[in-house]
C-alpha cells in the first residue's frame, strides 16, 4: 500500500513562483509515489480573512487551478476543500479538548504570525487554528505531510495530538512525519523581503506573459551597475537569485558574466524571462484545460466526496473509541 500524504494552501489568494519552488514542484513529484490529497484549507483561510468571505469562492477556485496549472493530476491526487468536509470540524471539537491554552500561546509560529498580523488580541480560531490542521491531517490518517520549516510546531502539535488521543481513547491514528522543504525563500521583485502576496513583490503563475516580461524588465538589479560592462554583483541582484532557483544549469555562468560584465542587465533578464516562460506557458496551457465548464467542479466535488469517505471511516472509529456510537456504530 502506498503512503499517504496531505499537504495543501489557504485561498487567500493565487499562488506565485515562491510556493512553486517552495512546495508545488515537489508536490508534482510525489504524487507519483504517494497517494496524495491535497486540501483547500477554506477554513482556516478565515482565521486571518473572516470579514472578507466574499473572496474565498473565487480564491478556492484560482488556487485549485494553480495546483493543476503546476502539474498536479486528479487522476493521482485528491484536491479537496477543506469546509465540505464535516468530519475535520468534528474532529476539531474532539482534540480542542485536550489541547491547553498555554501549549498553543507557546507555539512559536502562532507568536510570529500574530505579530506579523500586528494582533494585541487572538480570535480563539486563530489560536486554535492548529487544532483544526491536526485534523486536516488526522482526518485521512496520512503518513508525511510536505511542509515549510515554519510549519513544524504544527507538525509537533498534529504530533502530540494523535499520541494524546491513543492514549486517551485508543489507537486511532499514526503518528505523521514532517517533509521538509529545506529550498531557500524566494525573493520577492523588491529584492528585499521573500516573495509574499501580502508584501505585493510577486510574479503569480497566472500571470500573463506580458505581465511577467514587465515585472522582470522592471526588476531591480545592481544599482552599481551603469553600463553593460561595469562589472556587477550577482549576490545582491534579484534576477541572479531567480537564475539560481530556476535557471541552476546557467547560474553559474552567468554569476561570472556578470562579474567580469560580460552580460548586460537587460540580456540577463531576457534569458531569465525564457527560462520562465518555459515552463510558465505548458501551465498556462494546463490551466486553460481544466478551465473548461464544469470541468473544475467536477475535480473538486470527486476529491472531496474521496475525502469525506476517508473522514467517515476515521470518525467511525474515533466514536468506538470514545464510546460515543450510541447506536452500534450506525448514524
Ligand atoms: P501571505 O502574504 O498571505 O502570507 P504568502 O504569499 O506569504 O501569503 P503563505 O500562504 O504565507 O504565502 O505561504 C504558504 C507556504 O508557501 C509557505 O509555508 C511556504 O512553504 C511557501 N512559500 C510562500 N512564499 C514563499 C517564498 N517566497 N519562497 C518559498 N516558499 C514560499
Ligand atoms: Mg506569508
């Protein structure tokens, strides 16, 4: 039997060549070796975007598209949105239980993202919120979970969350390991902080191609550099840093280039804009396809109607184990 794994986004937006490099070109790859659900984690979208609901139908959809756009197959992957699927909700309810307040105000990534969101105060969603993304988890019983390194105090918690349960209950889930993306963050156009909707600096993966040859034509490179042959510093340009996360079999040569300034700002850019057309356009391509009426609906309702399935199944023995099937197990 094949592992499984779950990993997936928040709609809050279209996705951009960070989450490329940061998770969906990963995510492409295993999906040939693992049985994969991906979630559209709707919910806790809202624990940052509750007064603004309004957005996330169009936001599920775009980032449901981008998840197809970069590769990821229906036929081996269940994408899924996170609300229809009640058994995560009930879950929830359980765990939140036995999890303490003080364990969640300790977890770093919580602190970080609440300063970040400049909060004096926390919704109890939001504290919460990594209750809810132990049961994204635990809800289809997945072995790995593909995950940034600032995810990994919510691993830890989905971690003790199963152990916990068990313990308590019975043995229900197995414990799911962290997958790691150790790749760098993406800087964004700005060159000054990663590549983050928020922050404005991104180039999104449905961007048309006009669109991305002015952002990277407008990019800013070494401000030392005047003429095409003053020698530059790759280290702190923007575009050297793209070449080197997606151009790698040219970076080297073009760092050169560009320090002995043997390559104008404008060829370096045009030769990054090539490279990412070329694998921008095949998307471009994909996402036209899966455009097609209904078409989109279709995968959506399919890898969810799976999920609920896996939910069920998990819920029908989390309530033997609790005592709670009242009624002989049948609802
Ligand atoms: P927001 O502005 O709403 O915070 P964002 O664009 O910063 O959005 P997140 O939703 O914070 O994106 O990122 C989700 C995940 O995507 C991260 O945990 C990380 O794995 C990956 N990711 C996001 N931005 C980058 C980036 N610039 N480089 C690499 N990976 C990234
Ligand atoms: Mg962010």
């Amino acid at each position: 039997m094949k592992k499984r794994i779950l990993t997936g986004d928040r709609p809050t937006g279209p996705l951009h060549l960070g989450h490329f490099v940061g998770s969906l070109q990963n995510r492409v790859l295993l999906q040939e070796e693992y049985d994969t659900f991906i979630i559209i984690a709707d919910v806790q979208a809202l624990t940052t975007n509750f007064d603004r609901p309004e957005r996330l139908a169009e936001d599920v959809r775009q980032v449901a598209l981008d998840n197809l756009a970069a590769g990821l197959d229906p036929g081996k992957a269940s994408i899924f949105i996170q609300s229809l699927v009640p058994q995560i909700a009930e879950l929830t309810v359980f765990f939140s239980m036995f999890v303490t307040v003080s364990r969640l105000r300790h977890n770093p990534t919580i602190k970080t993202e609440a300063g970040a969101y400049g909060y004096t105060d926390m919704t109890y969603g939001f504290l919460g919120y990594p209750v809810s993304q132990a049961a994204d988890i635990l809800f289809c019983r997945a072995d790995l979970v593909p995950v940034g390194e600032d995810q990994l105090p919510h691993i830890e918690m989905t971690r003790f969350v199963a152990r916990r349960f068990n313990e308590l209950y019975a043995g229900v889930f197995p414990e799911p390991e962290a997958m790691v993306s150790r790749v760098p963050r993406l800087v964004g156009l700005d060159g000054q902080a990663k590549m983050s909707k928020s922050l404005g600096n991104c180039i999104y993966l449905s961007d048309e191609p006009s669109r991305v040859a002015e952002k990277v034509m407008n990019a800013v490179t070494d401000p030392a550099r005047i003429h095409k042959t003053d020698p530059g510093h790759p280290e702190i340009c923007t575009i050297c840093s793209y070449h080197d996360a997606f151009n790698q079999a040219e970076h080297g040569n073009t760092v050169e280039m560009c320090r002995a300034g043997s390559i104008g700002c404008v060829a370096c850019k045009k030769r990054l804009l090539q490279v990412l057309e070329g694998f921008l356009e095949p998307m471009r391509e994909r996402r036209a396809m899966y455009s097609k009426p209904g078409l989109l609906d279709e995968i959506l309702e399919t890898g969810t109607e799976r999920a609920r399935r896996e939910g069920e199944a998990t819920m029908e023995k989390v309530r033997s184990a609790m005592g709670m099937d009242y009624f002989g197990g049948a609802r």
